[in-house]
C-alpha cells in the first residue's frame, strides 16, 4: 500500500498539488485521472521520488520516502517497476537483453538464472520467441509488452504505469490493460497508473484518484463512478457524446428501479 498525506508540491510560486490525500491499495489496479494541467503528472513523479514534495508525507508500506535516506531511497527504488509512455526500449538491444536489463543491474544471480527470469517474464506477457528481435521489429503494442516484463523483472512490490495505452488502438489497449491488471492480482502488486483512457477507467479501475486543479477531489472504484455526484469528475468522465448518453441511460435504468438517478444530468 502507498499513502500520500497533505502533499504540497510548488515550483518557484506556482502551487500544483494542493493537499492531496490518496491511498493506493496492494493488490488493485490504481488509477490517477484528470485533465491535462490538472497536476496527476506532477504527482506521480513525487510518488516515485523523480520531484521532493514541498511538504507531506508519501508512505511506502508505512515507510515515509520523503524522510529516508539515501541508501534508503535506492533500495526502496529496487522494489519498484516502472512503465513509461513511449516504452523507452534500448533500440540496440534485443528484447532479451531489454528485460535483463535491471536484472544485469541490480541483480547478483548467475548469468543463467538472469537469462531464465526474463524468458519467463517474456512467456506472461506472451512474447515467446521474440528474444533475439529488435524493439524495431516490433508493433507497438508488442513494445509495450516488453516494457511491461521488463518492469516485472526484478518481482517488484510497487508498479507504475505512464499512460500505457498512449498511441495504442483500442484493441490493443484492452489487452496492455488485461495484463497489467492479471499481473498486479497474481504478483499481489500495488500498480499506480497514470492515464486519460476512459476504456482503462471503466475497465481496470479498482480504485482510483480524481485529480482536479491539484487537489484530490474524489477516489472510489470504477463501479462506484457512475454513482459519483462530484460535478468537475462528471465533466472529465462524460466530456464525450457517447459516454455522456451511457450515462444517461444507466440513469434510467436505475429510475426505471426505482433509485434515484444523478440529477446533474
């Protein structure tokens, strides 16, 4: 589990995250959500220690990485994995040699185990027979999966995820999702994910974090969204035609029962 307690995070005299309280729950697909500007970048990177909170508290499993030490700090990093938007795959490096790469870093085992970890690590993602290949050689959703064992490879405890699905089509983004949701219940992961897919929303959101403004203006799971009464997460979710007549209906439905739809639509 990740807390993140009364966090304040300035540049110069421009305040971006305003308070934020969340808490990310091991073992569930946690979501960041907001509109461009709306801090959940900014966010994210002082989750992982890429920026230092102007104040407040992030707690690892009740480890404060704000208050660690160095050495604390790099070994708290080990335990994570990281998924970045453009995947960010060694173009010069095979697909094996792409997901040895922390181990070749950070691990002591012998050559032979390193090898079998990514192998195996490669089969989860369904990328068997690809170790010699290129990332060049790859469709983009293929480079993705590679990210993704490779972020795996050193069994992380903590998973991050910068909007996975970006220049994916919407098939291919179902199954960059499926994975990383199956791999974060098997593995008993806690996963943060950055994203604006609404497919990703409605589809993995175990639990997730509305970022507005740089404040934290709503959390609660992807079933409990359509429920939700906050007015600037109504905008953001229903923004398009399509979502906001699905709405709509679910609305009827639930007044056809006899409940009380959202009256702000």
């Amino acid at each position: 589990m990740i807390e993140v307690k009364h966090l304040y995070k300035s540049f110069d005299d421009k305040e971006v995250l305003k308070d934020i309280n969340a808490t990310f729950n091991n073992g569930q697909v946690n979501l960041i959500i907001g509109q461009s500007g709306s801090g959940k970048t900014v966010l994210i990177k002082n989750i992982v220690g890429l920026l230092t909170p102007t104040s407040g508290n992030i707690l690892y499993d009740g480890r404060d990485f704000v208050t660690l030490t160095k050495k604390e700090r790099v070994m708290l990093r080990r335990e994570m994995g990281m998924i970045f938007q453009s995947a960010a795959l060694f173009d010069s490096l095979t697909v094996l040699e792409n997901v040895m790469f922390p181990l070749d870093m950070f691990s002591d085992k012998p050559y032979e185990d390193r090898v079998k970890r990514a192998q195996h690590c490669l089969a989860r993602v369904n990328l068997e027979g690809t170790d010699k290949k290129l990332p060049a050689e790859l469709s983009g959703g293929m480079q993705k999966r590679v990210a993704i064992a490779r972020a795996i490879a050193l069994e992380p405890k903590y998973l991050f995820c910068d909007e996975p699905n970006s220049g994916l089509d919407p098939k291919t983004s179902i199954v960059i999702d499926e994975l990383i949701a199956g791999i974060t219940h098997e593995d008993k992961i806690t996963t943060i994910v950055n994203t604006h897919d609404m497919n990703s929303v409605m589809g993995i959101g175990e639990n997730i974090t509305f970022i507005c403004e740089g404040r934290a203006e709503w959390q609660g799971s992807n079933k409990e969204i359509m429920d939700a009464t906050n007015k600037p997460l109504e905008d953001f979710i229903f923004a398009s035609d399509i979502l906001r007549q699905a709405k709509i209906t679910y609305d009827n439905e639930k007044k056809k029962k006899g409940l009380s739809p959202d009256p702000s639509l």
